[in-house]
C-alpha cells in the first residue's frame, strides 16, 4: 500500500519533469526527435535519461521536449541542443550513454561532444 506521503513525493517529482517539458524556455534546449522512426531506433529512453539526468543535477533554465520526424531517419534518434554560446547542435545515434555525455560535457561543461555530432 502506498501512504500518503509516498505519493506526494511522486506527485512532486512528476511536477518538475513536465515542468523541464514546457515549450517556452529562455535558457538551454534540449529537444528529442520522437517520431516513428526515432521512437522504433530507442529515442524514448534517451528522452527519459536527459529528463532525468536534467532533474537529478539540478540544471536550471534548460528545458527537455520532444519534436516529430526531421527527415533524417537513418539517423535516429536525434538530439537538438541549443544554446546561447554554440547555436543549435545535432546529435545523432543516441544512447542513454551518449545522453549522459553530453549532459556531462555539453550542458555542464559547455564543451560540444563533436563525436556524437551531425558532422562529427
């Protein structure tokens, strides 16, 4: 049986991760591609690892959202980082593991994982 408490402590925890989902965001974007393609090549656990590496660093004004097909199916899944110092970066054949990267070196570190990248 789940108490009360239990269930608040989820309630909260699911408040800040659609909170890290909402469109209109000044800072860092992250955004998955999430479409057919992209979902059937592994995007859904990439999503759920840049969400949850977001929330569990504590990494301010940087939102995580999803968008539809790109037209680069054969490189799926896709992960498009913006920010203010490097412009919109593309990320290609993601993994949980080159997720964690990037976070890592990009998001914290402000270095772009040119490796992963469209052009790397």
């Amino acid at each position: 049986m789940v108490t009360i408490a239990e269930l608040d402590a989820i309630k909260e925890k699911l408040k800040h991760q659609v909170a890290l989902r909402k469109e209109a965001h000044a800072g860092t974007q992250i955004v998955v591609c999430m479409a057919t393609c992209g979902i059937a090549a592994g995007a859904r656990p990439v999503l759920r690892a840049l969400s949850d590496m977001v929330q569990e660093k504590g990494i301010e004004d940087t939102s995580v959202t999803q968008c539809g097909c790109i037209g680069l199916c054969d490189l799926e899944p896709i992960v498009e980082v913006t920010t203010a110092k490097d412009g919109k970066v593309t990320y290609v054949k993601m993994t949980p593991e080159k997720a964690a990267e990037v976070i890592e070196k990009h998001i914290i570190g402000g270095e772009v994982v040119k490796e992963y990248t469209i052009n790397g």
